[in-house]
C-alpha cells in the first residue's frame, strides 16, 4: 500500500503562500528545486486539486522549450509529465499528461487508491491535504522551512481538533539559509 507524503515549501511562521496567494517569498534556487526534483522521482503518483493541477499543467509540461529554464526545472518538467497524477475535481472537464480524474474527495477514496500503488503517493497542497491530516493519514511531511515571516496567508497545517505527533526524520540546511524537517507521524 502507497504511503501518502505531503510536503511543500513553507514560511518560518507556516504558511505556503501569503495572503495574496503569492509565493514570491520562496527561495527556490537550483539547489532546492534539485531537491525536490528528487522527492518527486521518489513518488508512483500525484495526488492533485484542481488549482494546484491547473497550474502545473499550464507550465511543466512545455518547461523543455522554455527559454528561461535551465537543466534542474527541466528536469522536473519531464519527472512530471511522465508520472501518474490523479486529480481530485467536481469541475474539470478533462485532464492531460498521464492524468486521470477522480469525481470524489479524496477523503471517500484514498483508501482504494493507495491499494493501487505500492510506492509513494505525494499531496499536493494544503487543500486536498487537510482531510488526510485531520484523519492522520499522512505518513512523510516534508517541510522547506524559508527565512521568511508573512504574518497571513495559505497554513501548511489545517486547523486541527487533537494533536498529531510526529517524529524528526531528517534535517538538511540549503545554502540560501532555508531548511529541510522531514518527520513521519507517530501512530
């Protein structure tokens, strides 16, 4: 059965975008990006809502012609468009790039899903994490923690009605002064 990770970039105080949506606070430099180049290699599958879906289907998939790109996010552009994603959506129409739609939330479903893929299957956004944290159902959290306070925006956690333990993994300092926390939860 496929372990469910969830990891995203992260403000020291929390949050995955500010309260404008926006992430230019991130610092994601080749070395980061290679990072997560490799968590995603590590993935079977992608676990996606539809907005997190949208906005990487209208990028990574021509990230190869892109003039502005380099060797590390064309990397990433094939790692995703040749792996499974599943999108969680009442409103699409269709998906694209190794896709399938999946009408239900994810909550209702993940149980067979994770039946259909021995390896890990990685949580897109906050969003369409929240069910599964509130469950603790997520196995990995990878947080990059970067040295930014917002003050506001998008949380990584959801608001929560009994703690979730979990356990220090892994550690890593990025030159750009970011850190890596990976922990598994304690059940």
């Amino acid at each position: 059965m496929g372990r469910l990770v969830y990891g995203m970039n992260v403000s020291l105080d929390g949050y995955v975008a500010d309260a404008d949506g926006g992430l230019e606070w991130t610092i994601v430099d080749d070395e980061i990006h290679g990072w997560w180049n490799d968590r995603i290699r590590e993935a079977e599958a992608y676990l996606y809502g539809r907005r997190i879906y949208e906005l990487m289907a209208a990028h990574w998939p021509t990230a190869e012609a892109d003039p502005d790109g380099n060797p590390t996010t064309r990397e990433f552009g094939r790692i995703w468009t040749a792996a499974p994603k599943i999108v969680f959506s009442s409103t699409l129409e269709a998906v694209a790039w190794n896709s399938r739609l999946e009408r239900s939330r994810i909550e209702d479903v993940i149980d067979r899903i994770r039946t259909e893929f021995n390896g890990d299957l990685d949580v897109a956004g906050p969003t369409l994490a929240a069910p599964l944290i509130r469950r603790n159902q997520i196995d990995v959290y990878h947080l990059v923690v970067h040295p930014t306070v917002l003050g506001a925006g998008l949380p990584f956690f959801p608001d929560l009605e009994r703690p979730i333990g979990l356990r220090l993994v892994a550690t890593r300092r990025f030159e750009s002064g970011a850190f890596y926390l990976g922990y598994e939860a304690i059940r």
